[in-house]
C-alpha cells in the first residue's frame, strides 16, 4: 500500500503560474497540427531546437501521437535568457521551476484526415516511474531535479546535470502519459513561455467570445460581454483567469480549447497562409520558443496534414473520475480511471485499447437484480467499499455485505467467486473497469465478492466514499462533502467554426 507524500521537485510556489505554460502550449499546438503554413520556408528545419535519446515509437498504433508540453522557462528554446521587458510581458513572476502544468496529447491518424488535441489535467493522479502515485504535472520536475542533485553529487558539472537530467525528465512524462493513455508516443513537443506572447502577436491577434463581461484582478482578466480579439498579456489574462468563473477550472479548460480552436482558425486563414511576412514570423516565433525531438521532420510531417479542414482539428479532455479528488495528506487531485482513458483515446483511430495487464473479456448478458455483491476494503481508502457497493447498486445489482476485508493478505483488486466460470462474477468484475476474477469455493453459488486493494480506479459513488460513517480504513478519499465534478461535456471543440464559441 502507499502513502505518497509531495515528491521533490513539487514545491508549493510551482503552482503560482500554471497557466502561463497552458497559454505557451495553446499557441504552439495550432502550429503543430496546422504545421503545412510554413513547409515551404527553408530555415525552420535547421534552426530548430531539437531533443534526443527519448525511447519515442513510429505510429504503430495507428496514429502519430505528438505529446506536447509546457515548461516554465525563463530562457528561449536555445538556453538563451529573455530579457527583462520581455519576462515583464509575461507577468511570470522571478520563481523558476519544472513542472509541465499544461499537457496535450494530440492524435493525427496516419492518413492526415484529422488531428485531436487531448487536454490532460495537470493535477490528473496517475502512476509515474520511479516515482508512483503522483499528479502527472510532477513526472517531469520531480525526475529531473532527482537525477540533477544525483549527478551533481557524482562530479558532474552543472552544465552536464541540467542536460542530462532534463532528458530524464522528459522521458518520465512521455512514459507516464503514455502508461495513462495505451499509446506509444511518437514525437515530442516543448515549448516555454516565450512561445505564447510571440505566437499570438504574429498572427494578429486571437478571437474569442464572452457570455458575460468579467473583472477579475488575480488574472488581470478585464474583459466587455461578446466577441473581441484578444493577444499579448490580455490574451495570457483570457486564458488563465480561474477565480469568479461559474465552474471554476473547468470553464478555464474550456476557455483554453476555444482559444486553441480560434488560432487554428487563423493559421488556416487565407489571410495567413498568403501572407509571407505572417509566416516568416510565425516562425521565427516557433524556432525560438519550442522544442522538437530530433528525429521528427516536421516539414514532412506537415505535408501529410496539407488537406487539413479546421472541423477536423478538434479539443477535447480525457475522461476524469472527479475534479476535486484529495489525498490522505490533504493534496487535491484529479482522479482519472486509466482504463475509461484509454478506450476513449484508441477510439480516436478506431483501435482497441491495448493494456496487457487487462485482457479484452466479452461481458457476459446477466440479470444485475439477480446477483448479490459483497464488497470488503482491504486498502487504505476510507470509505471505498461503501462507494464501490453504491455504484453497483446503481447498476441494479443488490448489496451484500459491506466492510472492511479480514481475510488473508491480498495483492491487488480481484472479484471472487464460487466457480471459475461464473459470469455473474466476470459481469461485476467489466463492470467495474475489467478487474481479474478468481475463486473461493466457500462463497455459495451466484454469489459473488469484490475485494478492494489499493490499486483499485474503478467507478465509485465518490460523495459516499468521501461522507460515509463506516468503519472502514481511513485513508485517500475524495474531499469531503463534495460530489465528483464532471469534466465539461458536450461535443468537441473544432476550429471550423465560423467565428469563436462564446464561452464563461
């Protein structure tokens, strides 16, 4: 069982400016998928600065899968320093850390017909190598400042140790991403602050849409009602005001995915792609803000997208459990369950997910009324049973015995039942996210047991888990008092839309 503290590299005042990288990254995505708008100026392929030895695949899933994230750098894509106007124009503060607070996962089919640009929640709490459970955001700081102080301590230069370790961080966000989602990431993208300011300024500005005036000083975001063209800081303010939203960060994620779609629209534009002084700053705008893996050839990769309409660039967010998860040592999380993610992101191509660890099983047809479903906690959640028997309650199945486990030593969730081909058992067992099944011949016959352990991530009633006045083992829970918050709904963002949704 674990008890995961805040791991290194995760300090408190990382989180001052997260959306300052999710503003670099919105920019830099629309010229990555819409990258055909500058295949034809020479210099981008040999300015370009590049990274290497990141274990990336080859599309082999039936997708290019471009993972792209944000730093918050104070340095170009070249290690150079900005200066101070332009760290002034970014309002970023003087604390410098590594975490990779905005995460996009976006998926071109190998035929170029379409791109999907996956937001992944930055606090989304997933498995991290060398690390475990942590928020996603700290795969890439945590490994890095780790293997930096390791290879300080061994006699390396300082110089020596922020290359290295860089990469090692790197490469435990690529892994981590692609554990949650099923998919071997191919190319890799990375851009600073920087990029934001210079790529929405190149383009004139970025249009957006309000349902209601705001005014909200934290952000700096002053903005009238309806549709207004937005760049610079007063783009930066758009994109991370928080406070005074009706729906919190979900409105901000929402707000982020229509200024992605909205930029899009305007590299596409006939207005952009004829206008060569537009291009040449775009990039130069890109040569100096992002990074690329070395072995991506994005003059060639643009051209597989050069028939690319704007309906078919579309946003979205992975499925998330709950927005307002917690752990045991009080840290708000995202709780996300790996396996609705990972068929949500294989269905992008059509594919199945691929887990080897959790085998496609056909779900036996089975009348839920007529089983019986003792469920017993042998983790450290507080309240899990209670939540698991309430959701499947919900499915129509009838409560058994709830509480906690008292029985020998288990290793991981597992349902029981009396006999190996039981399907009530095998229906309980898809039915909460496709645990393995096993027996115990002194549970009668159709009767069936589920015993919880800490690796658990299936559905929950989460109000119940958290409120719950059992007995049972305190320990990670949702916050109390609190309901799941579900992530925005609706159909996917695309950038063929004939002016800027209006949005919170």
């Amino acid at each position: 069982m674990s008890h995961e503290q805040p791991v290194p590299g995760d300090p408190p005042r990382t989180r001052r400016h997260p959306v300052h990288i999710a503003a670099a990254v919105l920019s830099v995505l629309a010229l990555v998928v819409t990258g055909f708008a500058w295949r034809s100026i020479d210099s981008l392929r040999n300015n370009l600065a590049t990274a290497g030895g990141l274990g990336l695949g080859g599309s082999a899933d039936g997708a290019v899968d471009i993972l792209m994230v944000g730093t918050d750098s104070r340095t170009d894509a070249h290690g150079n320093p900005l200066s101070q106007e332009e760290l002034d124009s970014l309002r970023a503060g003087e604390e410098v850390a590594s975490n990779t607070d905005t995460i996009v996962l976006i998926r071109v089919p190998n035929d170029g017909s379409s791109a999907t640009a996956i937001s992944i929640p930055r606090d989304s709490y997933v498995n991290v190598p060398g690390i475990g459970k942590s928020k996603i955001n700290a795969a890439y700081g945590a490994t890095k400042e780790t293997e930096r102080l390791k290879l300080v301590e061994g006699g390396a230069t300082d110089e020596e140790a922020e290359e290295q370790s860089t990469e090692s961080g790197r490469e435990a966000l690529i892994k981590s991403v692609a554990e949650l989602t099923g998919i071997t990431v191919d190319h890799y993208a990375e851009v600073g602050l920087l990029g934001f300011v210079l790529l929405t300024n190149a383009v004139g500005g970025v249009d957006v849409c309000l349902n209601e005036p705001v005014d909200e000083d934290m952000s700096g975001a002053h903005f009238p009602a309806g549709e207004q063209s937005l760049k610079g800081a007063d783009a930066l303010s758009f994109v991370r005001q928080r406070h005074d939203l009706p729906r919190g960060d979900l409105d901000r994620i929402v707000r982020q995915q229509v200024f992605m779609a909205s930029l899009v629209g305007k590299v596409l534009s006939a207005k952009t792609l004829s206008d060569p002084g537009k291009l040449n700053e775009l990039s130069a705008a890109v040569q100096r803000s992002v990074v690329l893996d070395d072995d991506w050839d994005i003059i060639e990769f643009a051209t597989q997208l050069q028939d690319l309409a704007g309906g078919k660039v579309q946003f979205d967010t992975i499925p998330v459990a709950d927005l307002n998860g917690m752990t045991d040592y009080g840290e708000s999380i995202v709780e996300v369950d790996p396996k609705a993610v990972k068929k949500y992101v294989a269905g992008l191509v059509g594919e199945e997910p691929s887990d080897s660890e959790d085998p496609t099983t056909t779900t036996p047809n089975i009348d839920a009324s007529t089983v019986t479903v003792d469920v017993a906690n042998a983790s450290d959640i507080g309240g899990l049973a209670t939540g698991v028997s309430d959701a499947l309650t919900a499915l129509g199945y009838i409560q058994g015995e709830v509480g906690n486990y008292t029985g020998t030593s288990v290793s991981s969730t597992t349902v029981f039942a009396h006999s190996a081909d039981d399907d009530s058992a095998k229906a309980v067992a898809s039915a909460l996210g496709g645990l393995p099944t096993d027996t115990d011949s002194s549970l009668p016959e159709g009767s069936v047991r589920v015993v919880l352990s800490d690796d658990y991530n299936g559905p929950t009633s989460a109000e119940t888990t958290a409120t719950s006045g059992t007995t049972e083992t305190a320990g990670t829970s949702s916050a109390a008092g609190t309901s799941p918050t579900p992530a925005p709904s609706g159909p996917p963002i695309d950038a063929g839309s004939s002016g800027p949704r209006c949005v919170n």
